[in-house]
C-alpha cells in the first residue's frame, strides 16, 4: 500500500490540475523561445513574471538564472530546473516549433522548467494554507549542456546554503508518461571533454617521409587512445572515449600541417574520473612521440557522476508513489549521460529521478535530437511530483 498522503497532497493536486493548461502553455512558449547557455534572459524572464505575486522571494543572481524561496522557519529543501536548449534545428512541424534557427529545447529542460514554476505554485498555495513545513528554495539554472556548467555557478552564488535535501528531474522519452525512472546509488556518469590538436611538418602524400604524416598520427590517437585507456583503466570503471569532430586537411594529396580531434570522456566511477586527465595527457603523448608531431591537450572537467543519496531517494520514492502510485515508479540503470546536477550532489544530500515523456504506443526519441517529442502531460506529472518530493523531505 502506498504511504498516507500528507495533507499538502492534496492541494497540490488541486493547484497544479488548476493550472495544467497554463504550464503546457508556457511549455510551448519556451520550445518555441529556446535560448543557448547563459544567454536565458527571456526564459528566466517567464519564469520570475510567473511566480511574481505568488507569495515567493525572487532573485535574479549575477550570471544568470533565478531564485526563489518561500517560508521562514524550519529546514530547507531545494527544487532544480534547467533552462538552457542547444544548437540543434528544431525538425518537428508542431505550432510551438523553435521560432530561433540552429536552436531546439532538444533536451526537455523546457519541460524541467514549466515543471517546476507549477512545483511552486502549488508550494505557494500549501505555504498560503499553513500546510509547509519548512522552507523551499527553486533553483532554475542556467548552463546545464555546457561544461563547466552553471550548476557551479549557482553553487557559487550561495544557493545550497542551509540546504537539506536537493531535488531534481530529467526527460527520458524511453519511458511512457505517468512513469518514473528511481535508483538509489549511481544514476548518470562522470563526463568531460577532450580536444587535442596535432600540428607538425606537411608536404607531399608521395613523400610522407619528408613529412610529419600529421594525418596518420592523428589517427593513431583515434583509434589507440580508446584501446589503451581499456588497459589502463579498471573496467568496471566503464570508461568510453567517443569522438565526435575530426577535422585535417583539405586535399587528397597534402599532408597537413595541423589537424584535430574532439570528443568526450565518460566513465561510471567518480574515482576513476579523479585519475583519467593525468592519465590520458601522459597517454597522448606517447601515442604521438615516433612521429614528431606536437600534441596540444585541452582536457575540460565537465561533471561528476549523479550519485543518489539514499534518504533522499528514499523521500523521493515517497512522493513517487503519493503522485503516480506504486506501479508508476519504476527502476532505471545508470547511464554514461553527463548531468552537472552531480555538482549539487557533492555538496548536499539529494536525488534525480527520470520523468517519463513517451505517448504510450508512441514512437520513442532520443535525447539531443533535433526530432524529440514529448507527451506534455509530463509537465503536471513533474510539477506533482517536484512539489510532493518538497513537502514530503520536510515533513521527514
């Protein structure tokens, strides 16, 4: 049997039934206003004139993003939305396509947002009704898909401050909506990003002799880099280097005299990660030495693997079933997808969990995809479920 409701349960449902239509309408709204990292001015813009008059604090922290608390007494519990899209054509036909060319909400953090602006509406109402227990703080970062990300920066701004629990919630199109991925334990994977630049000695493809045969060795360093690193590394490490750009040359015959690769780094163990840039810098340069070429490493730490605290998955776990009951919570693996809400993790108790944003009997997306498509009921079921995790913590 699920656990009894909490009296605040109930409002919440009220309130966020209430304004369903307006949170798929600021939803669409943002979709089609997608901005790219740290340039969310008009997102954060909707989301303060949103909240404005509800009863929450609002501040708009140097740098970007916003902050919104409501409460005065008792402990606090932070709820977390991204704002951010990416540089990605929008390829749906729907009315609230992406109205700004090469940006897409691509990655549901529109969805994140309307979530949690519903989260505090109904919050605001519970506060209004005697019903909170504590305090609340909304973090609507900005930055999540670049590295470092803004996670850090609201970190650094001072918002997990007197935080006990932090929660937040992330798209998965492979679940249908009304389900929700949990784990206790490891949930996303460490992930950061490499570009490395040969540059040498060109010429002539008849005379590679004569030359540094850049193009060679940059190709060695795709294909060794990865093969050794499988050696070096724990396996059950999992680490997995995956290229993505490779850019030498510009004719059939010249060997260039400068060439680059570019990729991220993923890997499952946090302690692994702490050892893997020294290590694949003195790998680098062993790859390149018989071929005379200078390798110029730029190794940038993206985050930390998102790694639940058990109380808080526990908590969260709770509110889980108060919202969707026992069969809508459902386990999920850990992945190699970089989350920087793996920043908050290391300094406070907390936990994410995966929202369902698959039609049922619907095609299934993928992430990062100019095509993604999602079943806007979700965005209720996370304003449900982030304002239930709150109340639920500090009832705790």
């Amino acid at each position: 049997m699920p656990p009894a409701d909490l009296p605040a349960t109930a409002v919440i449902a009220e309130v966020v039934d209430k304004f369903a239509d307006d949170l798929v309408a600021l939803r669409r709204d943002l979709h089609a206003h997608p901005e790219l990292s740290w340039t969310e001015s008009r997102t954060s813009d909707a989301v303060e004139s949103a909240l404005e008059g509800t009863g929450w604090t609002i501040t708009r922290p140097e740098g970007g993003g916003v902050l919104a608390e409501i409460g005065t007494d008792g402990p606090l519990v932070a709820l977390r939305a991204d704002l951010d899209a990416l540089p990605v054509d929008d390829l749906t036909s729907d009315p609230w396509k992406s109205t700004v060319p090469g940006v897409a909400h691509a990655c549901g953090h529109d969805v994140h947002t309307a979530g949690l602006v519903g989260a505090g509406l109904a919050l605001a109402e519970v506060s209004a009704r005697g019903l909170l227990p504590g305090r609340v703080r909304l973090m609507f970062q900005p930055a999540e898909e670049v590295m470092p990300g803004g996670a850090l920066h609201l970190i650094s701004t001072g918002a997990l401050e007197d935080v006990t629990h932090v929660f937040g919630l992330h798209c998965d199109p492979s679940l249908d909506v009304g389900r929700i991925g949990l784990r206790e334990g490891p949930l996303t994977g460490a992930a950061d990003a490499l570009t490395i630049k040969l540059s040498g000695k060109g010429g002539h493809t008849s005379r590679p002799h004569l030359t540094e045969d850049l193009t060679f060795a940059l190709g060695k360093v795709i294909t060794e880099l990865p093969a050794i690193l499988s050696r070096r590394l724990d396996p059950r490490a999992g680490v997995s280097v995956v290229w993505g750009m490779v850019r030498a040359g510009s004719a059939h015959n010249v060997i260039p005299h400068s060439g680059v690769v570019a990729g991220t780094v993923r890997m499952l163990d946090a302690v692994a990660w702490a050892d893997a840039e020294h290590l694949i810098r003195q790998l680098i340069a062993t790859i390149v030495a018989p071929y005379s070429v200078n390798a110029e490493v730029n190794y940038q730490r993206g985050v930390p693997p998102v790694v639940n605290h058990p109380v808080s998955t526990g908590l969260l776990g709770v509110a889980l079933d108060r919202v969707l009951g026992p069969r809508g919570q459902v386990s999920t693996l850990q992945s190699l997808g970089g989350e920087d809400f793996g920043w908050y993790l290391d300094s406070v108790p907390g936990a994410m969990a995966r929202l369902g944003t698959r039609t049922p009997g619907g095609p299934t997306y993928d992430l990062h995809q100019g095509n993604l498509r999602v079943d806007e009921a979700a965005t209720g079921i996370a304003a449900r479920v982030l304002a239930e995790a709150a109340v639920t913590a500090l009832d705790a």
